[in-house]
C-alpha cells in the first residue's frame, strides 16, 4: 500500500513488474535507469546470478514530479520469473499498489506466460487482494522478434480481465515509458 507521509508531503508508490523468466522485466528497469534523468533515480539495486537471472528482485526509486502538492516516488521492483522462485515473488509483491505483467510474445513462452499469469492471481489472493481490485496492465514485450505471437491472439488468450495493454521492446526502450506512465497514472487515480 501506498505510504504517505504528510509531514513533508511525499508518497511513495510500489510498482511490481511481474511475468515469466526471461520476459524482460529487468531489461524495463535498466532502460529506465539508463534513461532518466539521473536526479531523479537513485542506485538501481540488482540481487541476480551470475548470469544476470533475477535471484529476489530489482529495485530502483524514481521521482515522478507532484500531484496535488505530494511528491510523487515510484519504488519499482522486478520478481525473478523462474519457476522455483516463488516464495521470492511472494515478497516482493507484497504491499504493491499497481502490477506491469511482462508477457514475453515469443510462441514458444506461450504457456510460460499462462502459468506466471495464474501465479500472480493466486499470491495476490494469498494476500487477501482479489486480481480485479488492483490496478494492473499488461505489457507486450520483445515484439521485434519474428517468432511472436500477434497481439489479437495474445489479447484474446492472455487478457481476459481486459486490462490496458502495450506493446514493447524493453531492450531499446520502446514502450517502456508508456508503459510505466500509464500503470502510475492508474495507481494515482486510486489514490485520489
Ligand atoms: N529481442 C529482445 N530481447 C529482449 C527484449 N527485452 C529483453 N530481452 C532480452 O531477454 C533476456 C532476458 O531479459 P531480462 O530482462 O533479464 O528478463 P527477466 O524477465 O528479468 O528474467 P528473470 O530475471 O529470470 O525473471 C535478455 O537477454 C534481454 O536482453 C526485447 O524486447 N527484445
Ligand atoms: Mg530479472
């Protein structure tokens, strides 16, 4: 949940990027690191294998600028998507106020993308937070490959709450700050 301190007007809002291994979630939040005015992040924290698999999670801090006189942070952290880290996502979806679902468009990650789907609903109901009570948005990404699956299809079998969605190539940053624009401005929305 969103914490807002009063004293000195600031709120700071939790953003998950959840979805599969591989997906491109850590590659969202290095191109935002990468890109932003450096002011405005802090250190962007990796805990990841030698391989640069997530191992617990990612986490960068990054002022959005104010709404209504608060000062907007963004605490953005990734999952790691590997199956047998479940206990790990559990964690770090904690207390988070709006969830980016990475899917990866590839048709072989198909089923992958299923399964970290329905993983999601269910650690969220583990915390008592039913899928359709929190702000959400699905993000279509490594859509410069060849071997993808095209966006109707994907709509069709992947976005069943009818979620906003966009599509991405996180690894040249395309889509990536529409996609973190549009998931904050849902979480705002919330708050207000
Ligand atoms: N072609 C292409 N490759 C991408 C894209 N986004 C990410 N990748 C590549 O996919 C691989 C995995 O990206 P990561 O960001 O580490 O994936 P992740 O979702 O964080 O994976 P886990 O930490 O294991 O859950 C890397 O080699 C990236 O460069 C994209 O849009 N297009
Ligand atoms: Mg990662």
């Amino acid at each position: 949940m969103a914490t807002i301190n009063t004293i000195n007007n600031e709120i700071n809002i939790k953003i998950v990027y959840y979805g599969p291994g591989l997906s491109g979630k850590t590659t969202n939040l290095r191109y935002i690191y990468q890109n932003v005015p450096q002011n405005l992040v802090s250190e962007m924290i990796s805990l990841d294998t030698p391989e640069e698999r997530t191992l617990f999670f990612d986490f960068l801090p990054m002022e959005l600028g104010f709404v209504h006189g608060f000062k907007i942070r963004l605490l953005l952290y990734t999952v790691p998507g590997q199956t047998y880290y479940e206990s790990s996502r559990k964690l770090v979806l904690r207390n988070c106020d709006g969830i980016i679902f990475v899917v990866d468009s590839q048709i072989e990650q198909f089923e992958a993308n299923i399964e970290s789907l329905a993983s999601m609903k269910d650690n969220l109901l583990a915390q008592g937070v039913n899928i359709t009570q929190i702000p959400w948005i699905i993000q279509y990404n490594k859509r410069d490959l060849k071997n993808i699956l095209d966006i109707p299809i994907l709509e069709r079998k992947i976005n069943h709450f009818g979620v906003e969605s966009f599509e991405a190539v996180a690894k040249t940053g395309k889509g990536v700050f529409q996609t973190i624009k549009n998931i904050s401005k849902l979480v705002i929305r919330k708050l207000e």
